[in-house]
C-alpha cells in the first residue's frame, strides 16, 4: 500500500496546455491519488514524508491507450498485407474465435496484462471478444494489475463467422446485460464499456438496443468509424436511412449525453460528421500507426483539433504493432507532416508536444481530471530511465529535457520503464 502523502523527486513533464510543455526539476506532490502539483522544493511541512528518489530521471503523467484490442495481441506484428476488412476476414476473426476455450484466453490475455503493466500505459479503453466469460476473465487479470481500464465485451451478430456471431440481437443483448450486471461495481480500476466491433458487424436491432443499454445503465461506449474506403461504402449501403457513417451511430444511440464515447480511427469524416462529433462531444481515438499498417489513411488531427474535437492517441495491437504509446506519438507526427506536405499545407503537422499532449491529458479526460500533474489531477505517474539510449553513444547530458522526451518517441521501448504509479498507487 502505498502512503496518504508522498512525493516523487525528479524531472517532471507534463502538458499545460497542448502546445506548452511544463518542465520542473523538483516535486511531484500526491495526496489521497490526487496531484498537489509540483514543486521545486518540497514543502517546508512535508519535509517528512515519504519521497520517492528519481533524480535525473524524467516523470510524466502515464499514457492513455484510447484504443486496443486484448485478444489481438498474440498476432501483433504480422499480418500487414491487407486492408481492413480483408484483414480481418483472414488474421483477426480466426484468432478472436479461439476466445471460446477460456484455457486459451487465460493464457493470452495474462500476457496481455502482463505487458500492459509493463508500458508506459496507465488506463486504456480495451476490446475483447464476444465472449463473456473470457471477457471477465480478462477483468480480473487487468484489476489485478492496478491499472485503470474500460474493458468490452464485443458484440457481432452479422458479416462474420459463425462461431463469432451473437446470433439473434435479443439473445446478443441479454447476455450484454448479463456481462454489464455481473461486472459493473465489482472492480476498484476496471469497468465495463459497450463495444459494438462496428456498423457492419452489427444489426440495428443490436444497434438499437446497444443504445438503450448506453441510458439505461449509463456506461460509457466505443466503436469504429470512418476507418477505410470499402468499409465506408459498406456503410452506406448497410444504413440508407443515415446521412453519414457518424449519423448512422448517432441514430442508433451511440453518442447520447449520459455518458461518454470514444470511436477509433475517423479517418475520413467529412465537414457534418467533424461538426456531429464536436457537438456531442465525442472523443478521438487517434491510432497513426494502424492507420498507416492497414492503408487505411491519415486522420486531419489538426482540423479535429481545430474544431474543438476531444483528441485522444490509441495503439489499436494488433493493426498498431506495439502496446508503446511513444510509438504512437511518433506515428502521430510523422503522418501528420506527411498529411502537410502531400495533401493539405495549410494544415501544419503535429508538433512532439501536441503528440505528448494527446497521449496524456488529450486521452486523460475520457477517464476524469486526468493526464497532467496540476492540482487535482489524479495521481498517474510514469517513471523513466532513458540512460540506457545514451549507452549508445548519443549524449543524455548535454541534451535538454524536451529533447530527452522528443527521443523517447522515437528511441523508447519498455526496458525505459522505471517505476509507474496509477491513481497515487505504486504498481510498478
Ligand atoms: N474495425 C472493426 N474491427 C476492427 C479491428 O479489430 N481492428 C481495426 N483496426 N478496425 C476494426
Ligand atoms: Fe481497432
């Protein structure tokens, strides 16, 4: 357990706002899992509590994985040569339908929260399968951990193998329900989230009812949208009372104000869906790196930025390869001077700070006051040791902070990782 009131002693980053990086040699102050802020010494009456000695190192909020799938991770890395809907057709339905034999899905998704606690991750918005007692399995395995997740149970009933169908959307919703009863208020960090795969994979009875689901019990939501040309058009074709692949969620209840959603990819939303989202203040879950594996595009983060959009970073294992956010703001970056150069030049790339700020407080405020050490923030803390990219022979003295972060991104793997605290609690 860890104390009431402690400190952390180090390098402290985090976003002010989301061009301005804080820098502070000094104090990050918890009390009660709550930031106090940081200081460049410690209060006079708290020269006694317990402080934690990272010095040299640097401290920033943990990352926030907006998008990922927990029964994808064993197939991670591979599979890079076809688009979405073939890709999954071929790779990801055979590996999801495994999730049946919970022998098997122990297994896995033991790695999966394994490695998770391993990254720089401290709260993620995580998919399963279909199954549902797979699915609280995979609950229990993430509660233990500490870190704070939103887990689905994911539901399919049409376009997708027999053995992941949910068959009949009222038995699909009953057991939805069942899942919602048996796992919501059981855990201290973890929470049940709906989770329709997508459009195409989901009749509008389930659709429908998924929205009822989303009042009745005000869980949050997530989905897919707008991720790959061939899937937009199947939408069309599949929703002609809708406007738009965004419309078609909002009719079925997927962006209602009890509670908050969070859709994947956006890659191609035109001027009414961005204008949509905005208004119910739907989040973003940026995923550049499964974006750019599956050919899928390159998200406008900068004009969802400029709309007001909440904006989030998602590794999206196993079209994204790795569980290491700073791979996906690197991703970020680069798709985003690629997007400026090829395509729109008055849309300026996304700078390492934006990046920084979207993987921490841009994805933090799907969970609350969290992704920054100001006051009030909940106490999310990861610690890094990056002595080990100077090892071989790049400068880690004469470099400043920002360009420690900055390679980071692009060096950093979880062999980085030195400590992590998630809300005040030391869990690594
Ligand atoms: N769209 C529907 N299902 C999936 C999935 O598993 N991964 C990605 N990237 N897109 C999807
Ligand atoms: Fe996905």
């Amino acid at each position: 357990m860890t104390e009431k009131r402690f400190a952390l002693k180090g390098i402290c980053i985090y976003s002010k706002d989301r061009e301005i990086l804080e820098i502070k040699d000094g104090y990050v102050l918890c009390e009660n899992g709550v930031s106090q802020g940081v200081f460049e010494a410690l209060p006079e009456a708290d020269s006694d509590i317990k402080c934690y000695d990272f010095s040299g190192k640097l401290i920033i909020p943990g990352l926030i994985d907006l998008h990922v799938h927990a029964p994808q991770y064993p197939i991670r890395g591979y599979g890079m040569d076809l688009e979405l809907l073939a890709w999954l057709e071929k790779y990801i339905f055979p590996e999801e339908a495994k999730f049946s034999d919970l022998e098997y899905a122990e297994k896995v998704y033991g790695a999966f929260a394994e490695a998770l606690l391993k990254s720089f991750t401290t709260r993620a918005c995580v998919y399963g399968t279909i199954h549902t007692a797979a699915g609280l399995k995979l609950m229990d395995l993430l509660e233990e951990t500490g870190l704070k997740t939103m887990v689905g149970k994911v539901n399919m009933n049409r376009n997708c193998p027999e053995a992941l169908s949910e068959g009949e959307a009222s038995e699909a919703l009953e057991d939805t329900e069942k899942w919602l009863k048996a796992s919501e208020g059981k855990y201290r960090n973890t929470q049940p989230i709906l989770t329709p795969r997508f459009i195409p994979s989901c009749t509008d009875a389930l659709l429908y009812g998924l929205g009822r689901l989303k009042v009745r019990y005000g869980v949050p939501y997530q989905s897919h949208l707008s991720e790959n040309p061939s899937e937009i058009e199947w939408v069309k074709r599949l929703c002609p009372d809708s406007e738009n692949y965004a419309d078609a969620y909002a009719r079925r209840g997927a962006f209602g104000p009890e509670s908050k959603t969070v859709m994947a990819h956006c890659v191609y939303l035109n001027d009414e869906e961005i204008e949509l989202l905005s208004e119910k203040e739907v989040f973003v879950a940026h995923c550049p790196e499964s974006n750019i594996n599956l050919a899928s595009g390159i998200a406008p983060i900068r004009k969802y930025l400029s709309k007001g959009i909440h904006v989030g970073l998602g590794s999206d294992v196993a079209a994204g390869s790795t569980l290491n956010l700073f791979v996906a703001m690197r991703s970020a970056v680069q798709a985003s001077k690629l997007y400026w150069r090829l395509l729109h030049s008055d849309e300026v790339p996304i700078s390492m700070e934006e990046a920084f700020y979207l993987a921490t407080k841009g994805g933090g405020a799907f969970f609350g006051r969290v992704g920054s050490f100001e006051k009030g923030y909940r106490f999310d803390a990861v610690v890094i040791d990056d002595s080990r990219l100077a090892a071989d022979g790049t400068a880690s003295q004469e470099m400043t902070v920002k360009e420690r972060l900055e390679r980071m991104m692009y060096l950093g793997d979880a062999s980085c990782l030195a400590s992590k605290f998630v809300d005040g609690i030391l869990v690594r």
